[in-house]
C-alpha cells in the first residue's frame, strides 16, 4: 500500500532555531508513515538581524515562498486525499490559505502544525503586534487539525490568552514535549566525566525576555555575600555578543567582565557541539526568564548534567519535574539557593547530576508522540 504524503514545512536555516536538529528528526520520525515532500521556503540571511529567536523578515520571506510552492501544489493536484502537511512552526503567515485551497479544492488533506511562541507570549519581541497577532494567531489553530505543543504551561498560555472564547479549540492542542533527543546531545561530548571548570553559566542569547541583568545582580550579591565571584560563562552562537532588544544588559555582562576577568568569561560563535561542551564542563546553569513555552536551554544543560537553576514560573517547573532543588521560588534566597548547587560534592552532586539527566530524558520520545497523534487522526476521518 503506498504511503500517504506529508508536505513537511521546516523552519528557516538559523541555527538558534535548532534548525539543523529539526530538519533532520521529523523527515526520520515521520518517514515510517508518511512519503516526505520537503517544502523549503526563501531564507534572507542565516542570522537574526531584525528580531530575536528569529529574523522577522527572512521569516515572512521563509513563508510566502513555501505558501507559494504549497499553492503550485494544488494547482498541479500534488495534494491528494488522505495526504498530511506539517508546518513545523505555526507562527507561519499563511497557514490558513492552505486550508482554504484544501477546503475550496475539495480536498480531504490533514493540516498540523508545532506551535512554539508568538504575540501571546509575555515578552517576546512579537509581542508589541499582539493587536493584530491575536487574530492571525486564532486562525492559525483554528486551520488546523492538531497544534503541538511543548508543555502545559504552552497550552495553558494560549488557551488563556487566546482562545478563552473558542472553547472548540482547545482540544486541537495537544501536549507533546519539543522534538529532542538526548542520546544525541550526548554524544557530541566525547568525554563522559569532563572537569566541571565552570561554575555558573548563563545559556541565553542577552535578549530582554531572558532578563540577564538579573542574572548579573545575583552574581554580584554572590560575590558580595560569599567573598569572591565564581567562574561564570556567558555564551552566544552569534559571531558576536549582541542583544537584539537591550544593549544596555550587554553593556552589564561587558563591565562584568571587566571587574572580574579572571572569573567572568564571554563566549562567542559556539556551534552545538561547542556549546554542549561549555554546559557539560559547567556545574550550574542558571536562567532567569520568567516566560518559556519550552526551554531548550535547560533542557540540554540536564542533558549533560549541569544542575539547573530557574524559576517557578512558565514551563520550567514541567522541566525540572517539579524537583525542588532546581527551582527558585519567590520565598527563595536566589544566592542561598545556588551556593547549595555549587557546595554539593560527592553522592550528593552524582544524585543531582542523574536527576537532572533523567529530566532530559524525559523529552526523548515526543516525535513519536506527535507522529501517533497525527495517524490517530487521519484515522478518525
């Protein structure tokens, strides 16, 4: 029996957008079912010059040239009853019109798509278009037959912020973990027990919503209170440290440096492997966001068994699998909280260490959970 087709709709070429991870694991996850139609859109640039997580413009660029190769699709009947499209971030302008060709065509095509962030999310750099976004956002899901999500927090936050009025949505949204896979974060360290040198790192781009200029506070009441700065790291895959929305945090972490440059170090350019590196040869790694629909950050940290120190806020108390330990409450010290993690030594430390590795673990099997969602559906009618 021939395999129905999915037109699988990546995201653009950036490698903050775990691009080539993602291209990679959902042609191999869906492969088993589905006959694969890559639809690559038109990338701008391959950094992010206008916007944060992403380049806005090279984004809307991205979509339009995949909604026009989905759109010769129809025209042509490529598209065919019982086929699938996934559009792997649904902050895609155009989505609806894919359902409109469908419907309109009388096609009977199974649209889903992975919703990461978008003007809903509480300080993202989209956020100030939510006047317009909301609408777009609700049409979106709303043209769709399942929207993936990270966590419950994820789902929560655009139930609540979106669709508190289309309670025939809700159930559209579905919980499912990002696409990870630990084994293969792993394995980019080749040395299993590396000497943790780093005693804080910080694993965020310095972007407002990431809030690093809390981040330097704490260093500094740390040092204060116990009498000298850690080894502490800031990292960046951008050929330079940058933020696109609070220069003034830059200026922070560079003065940081300045005073501290035998224990404050800036790391620019790290591909994957590099950064991984950086986590696995650091003892506590440390965010201090307080919206995240997922946290990939952290995520891979636990992968190479950094101890994580975030908020009770978001999805990170999902993250952490509410151990208390790895979670900073407004009643918390901050400082009394990641002097604990740097103290532990020993049985102690190796017990942290595998909780933390179990928590990413947790994350490793949501491609399959997507993929049985998706068939469950098609097979519903």
């Amino acid at each position: 029996m021939q395999k129905p087709t999915m037109f699988l709709l990546p995201i653009e070429p950036l490698e903050e957008r775990y691009t080539s991870a993602w291209w990679r694991w959902l042609p191999e996850s869906f492969g088993s079912a589905f006959r694969i139609v890559n639809v690559l859109g038109g990338a701008l640039t391959t950094t992010v010059e206008t916007g944060a997580f992403l380049d806005l413009h090279s984004r809307v660029h991205w979509c339009a040239v995949q909604l026009q190769s989905m759109a010769i699709a129809f025209k042509r009947c490529d598209v065919r009853d019982g086929d699938a499209i996934f559009v792997a971030d649904l902050e895609h302008w155009g989505v609806e019109a894919l359902r409109y060709m469908a419907r309109l065509s009388d096609v009977d095509v199974r649209i889903f798509g992975f919703l990461h962030a978008a003007s809903y999310t509480k300080g993202d750099f989209m956020e100030p278009m939510s006047d317009v976004g909301q609408y777009a956002e609700r049409a979106w899901i709303a043209a769709c037959d399942l929207v993936f999500v990270g966590t419950g927090y994820a789902k929560a936050s655009v139930i609540e912020r979106r669709l508190s009025q289309d309670l025939h949505l809700h159930e559209r949204i579905r919980i499912t973990g990002n696409p990870w896979r630990t084994a293969e974060a792993r394995a980019l360290v080749p040395n299993p027990k590396p000497e943790r040198v780093i005693d804080v790192l910080f694993p965020h781009r310095p972007d407002a919503e990431k809030r690093p200029r809390a981040f330097v506070q704490l260093l500094l009441r740390y040092a204060d209170e116990h009498g000298g700065m850690p080894r502490v790291a800031f990292t960046t895959g951008r050929q330079e440290y940058r933020s696109t929305n609070d220069e003034g945090a830059v200026e922070e972490i560079r003065a940081l440096a300045s005073w501290y440059p035998e224990q404050v170090t800036i790391h620019t350019g790290l591909d994957r492997a590099a950064f991984y590196m950086m986590l696995a040869r650091s003892k506590v790694v440390v965010s201090t966001a307080h919206e995240e629909n997922f946290g990939y950050a952290m995520v891979e940290a636990m992968a190479q068994k950094a101890l994580p120190l975030m908020p009770v806020a978001a999805s990170y108390p999902e993250l952490a699998r509410f151990h208390v330990p790895f979670l900073l409450d407004h009643r918390d010290d901050p400082v009394a909280k990641l002097h604990h993690l740097l103290s532990l030594q020993g049985a102690e430390l190796e017990h942290e260490q595998a909780v933390a590795l179990s928590c990413a673990r947790r994350h490793d099997h949501a491609e399959e959970h997507i993929l049985q969602a998706m068939l469950q559906t098609m097979l519903e009618g």
